[in-house]
C-alpha cells in the first residue's frame, strides 16, 4: 500500500527515512486480462535515493480571501496525492509563462470538524496551513483559489525558494548550472545626425553559455537610456526568450531604435542588456558578466540653410570641372523653418564638406578650394534679394565621387563655434547634375 504522509490535510512536511512509493500504473500494472493474483507488488523506496522533491508553502488567512504567505520552502521529500481532496480550494502550479502544470483540490485550513454533540464541518474566520506541491523543474509559481467563491486567494511565487534550494543543491538532478553571459553589445549609426530627424540606431547583442549544463533557455533584457538633447523610440526594456543556448555556441540578437536630436552638440545614449536563466532550477553562479553596457555618441548638428550658385534658379553642377560657389545663411531661429538661430560667420571653413547626404554620412565629401571662408551678403534663396545678415560663401573643387549624376540635392557638413563649443551643421541645396 501507499503510506500516506502526515501533511495530507496541509499541517507540515514529515521527515521520514522510508516511503513506499508506487510506481506509475504503466510500469507496474499487470494486463488487465491476467489473473490480478500476479500483479506486479509496489516497490519499496528508500527515501533518501528518491528524488522526488515538494514546495511547501505556509499561507496565514486573515479572512476567506485575505492571505499572507509565511514561508515557501523546497522540501526533499516526496508531495503527497491530492486524489480524493475535497473541492475547498484548487491549487494551480505553473511555469513562468503562466501556463500551468498541475492543478488540484486541497483542504483548506479555515474549515474545521467540531464535536459539540455532534460532529460536524464549520469555517472558521482565519486561520494558517500549508500546501505542499510536487516539484518541477520549470515551477515558477502557485495560485490559490476559493472553489466556492471563484475568487483567487493568493498568488504565489516559486523561483526564489526554488533558486535558493538549487543554489544549495547544485548536485540535485532537477538543477542545472549554466555561466550565461552577455559578451558585446555594439551599436551602430550615421556619422552624425540632424536636429529634428529621427536616425535608426541598430544594436546587436551576442549572449552566450559557458557552461557546465545546456542547452540552457534564457530571458535577455534589452533597456535604453538617453541623455538630455535626445528621444529614443522605443524607451521601454523589453525582454524576449533565447531558447536552447547552447554552451560554446552564442546567440546574436539585434533591435533598432530610432533616435531623434533636440539640441546640437554630442549627446550620448547607453544600451544595456542582461540574461538570466528563465528556469529558476538553474543556477547561474557567476553574475558578474551578466550585463553589459556601451554607450553611443550622436553627433547632433544645427540645420542651416544653403545656396549653391547664388543667383542661379537651377543650380546646374558639373562633375569633373570648375569651381562651385555656395553660400551658408546667417538665420535667425524660425527663418526657413529653421529651429535655432545660427551666424555663418562662426563656421571652420577646413572643417566643412560637400556632397550627397549619403557620402557625408559616410564621412565622405569634397573640401573648400580656397581653404578659408569668404564672409559677405549673400543671395537669399529667391536668387533676388539680400537681407542685413553677414553671410559665408564656400568654394569646391570637382564633384567626381561626391556626388553622381542622380543626385538631386548638394549638401555640406561642418563644425562651427557654438554656445558650447564645436558644434555640427548640416544643410542642402537643389542641383541639377550635368
């Protein structure tokens, strides 16, 4: 027979150095056409070679729904069977996706015989008793549930207990252990960016397993963190499941922010990301390379308004000859839908570029002929008039390979002395290449 251990009402663990376990039906359950008389007899398992563990949790009722956990504890020794438990309370394991693993009726401990001439079942206002529950390895938590009411009376989680136990028991063959780390976090972008445009910012993530147990699953974090003068969308960390992470085999995962300036100057954004097992049974002793944070400078430039050719309605560009004039703007903030103020007066001239968008994001472009700047009012962009302004009118050389013949707009990027230092500026006109 089956011994029966003294928590079958929820009182407690027993210790006991033998149990009679019997085996699943399906190993040890004759054909149903032999004689019962040759039946296969319950096995006889010393206790301390069985493996079979329970979660014993102690729950303090103040009311029928009001509950208050005293302890959670793993307890090397097998749960006892919940058949036949009569329909008080329903007891719900599940893993950490909240997709449930067993569920079963329980006594519940506010319910009690009394013996006043007659004997009989009373509930009582409060009270406390323990649950014991069979152990798995992917238990993550336990929900309480008053039958009668539909209503969840206490929600239990598991995986601290269950990482403390394992932490101690690194030998129990339920645990597992697993070094996972994050090796490198690398993001990458544009040279730089333009005040008001958003640019994507991808980031690849390389987790890895260095062991001893796996394939282990895994939950990485991925979170963003900006510095005043940039938005990043999406700001919110968001975890996602590596699964089978192989020891010696590491898992790149990448994501794309889109990062917009609101000030000039360099500002800088931070990417974390972190693993830990998504099992609590597996331990992960070495957390010191269990996150990793790289931090990514965006050079944030002023937009500014350009003339190539001033004078010139259609701004016709030859390749491979002549020198193309174009003039930088001194505006005021709000002129040409321009953000801030900028005087073009303040510009590097050796610092500034021509070319496509593209080339001078890749850090490409063409250098000022003269090798200075040439400070004067220029034509405003209806190629007629002049306002007060002091502007400053740069000069390129050729434009084989920065620009090619279908290309519909020149652009320059430069630095020039700004409220708080060097700063960047970027503009771009319309061209007609010849």
């Amino acid at each position: 027979m089956q011994r029966k251990h003294m928590t079958y009402w929820g009182l407690g663990v027993a210790a006991a150095t033998l149990a009679i376990v019997a085996l699943p039906l399906t190993t040890v359950q004759a054909d149903t056409t032999e004689d019962p008389g040759t039946a296969a007899l319950p096995v006889i398992v010393d206790a301390a070679t069985d493996p079979a563990k329970a979660v014993v949790v102690r729950l303090d009722f103040a009311s029928r729904t009001e509950t208050s956990v005293q302890s959670v504890e793993v307890s090397i020794q097998r749960a006892h069977s919940h058949v036949g438990d009569p329909p008080l309370l329903r007891l719900t394991t599940a893993d950490a996706d909240g997709v449930p693993i067993e569920v079963m009726n329980a006594w519940s401990p506010l319910w009690v015989f009394t013996n006043d001439g007659q004997e009989r079942l009373e509930i009582q206002d409060s009270g406390s008793g323990s649950f014991v529950v069979p152990f798995a390895a992917n238990l993550a938590s336990l929900t309480v549930e008053d039958i009668e009411l539909g209503q969840t009376v206490a929600d239990v989680d598991l995986e601290g207990p269950i990482q403390d136990f394992c932490a101690a028991n690194p030998a129990d063959p339920d645990c597992l252990e697993a070094d996972l780390g994050v090796d490198s976090v690398s993001p990458t972008g544009p040279l730089f960016a333009v005040m008001g445009d958003a640019v994507d910012v991808p980031v690849a993530s390389v987790v890895s397993n260095a062991g001893p147990d796996g394939p282990i699953d895994a939950e990485v974090t991925r979170s963003v963190v900006a510095d005043p003068g940039l938005t990043v969308v999406p700001s919110a960390a968001d975890t996602v499941d590596v699964t089978a992470l192989a020891v010696g085999s590491p898992q790149t995962l990448e994501r794309t922010y889109s990062v917009t300036c609101t000030a000039p100057g360099v500002h800088s954004v931070s990417f974390t990301t972190s693993i830990e097992p998504k099992l609590a049974s597996v331990v992960d002793a070495n957390t010191a390379n269990d996150s990793l944070t790289e931090a990514f400078e965006v050079d944030c430039a002023v937009p500014v308004t350009i003339n190539i050719q001033p004078g010139s309605t259609t701004n016709p560009v030859k390749l491979n000859s002549g020198v193309l004039p174009l003039a930088v703007l001194t505006t005021s903030a709000g002129e040409y839908g321009n953000p801030v103020a900028f005087d073009a007066t303040t510009i590097d001239p050796l610092s500034v570029k021509f070319g496509s968008e593209s080339v001078l994001l890749g850090g490409g472009g063409g250098t000022e002929s003269h090798r200075k700047g040439h400070p004067e009012r220029s034509l405003e962009l209806d190629e007629r008039t002049k306002d007060a302004d002091v502007d400053l009118v740069l000069h390129f050389g050729p434009r084989t390979g920065v620009l090619d013949p279908s290309d519909t707009e020149g652009c320059v990027f430069g630095r020039f002395d700004g409220p708080d230092g060097s700063t960047a500026f970027f503009g771009c006109d319309v061209v007609h290449v010849k």
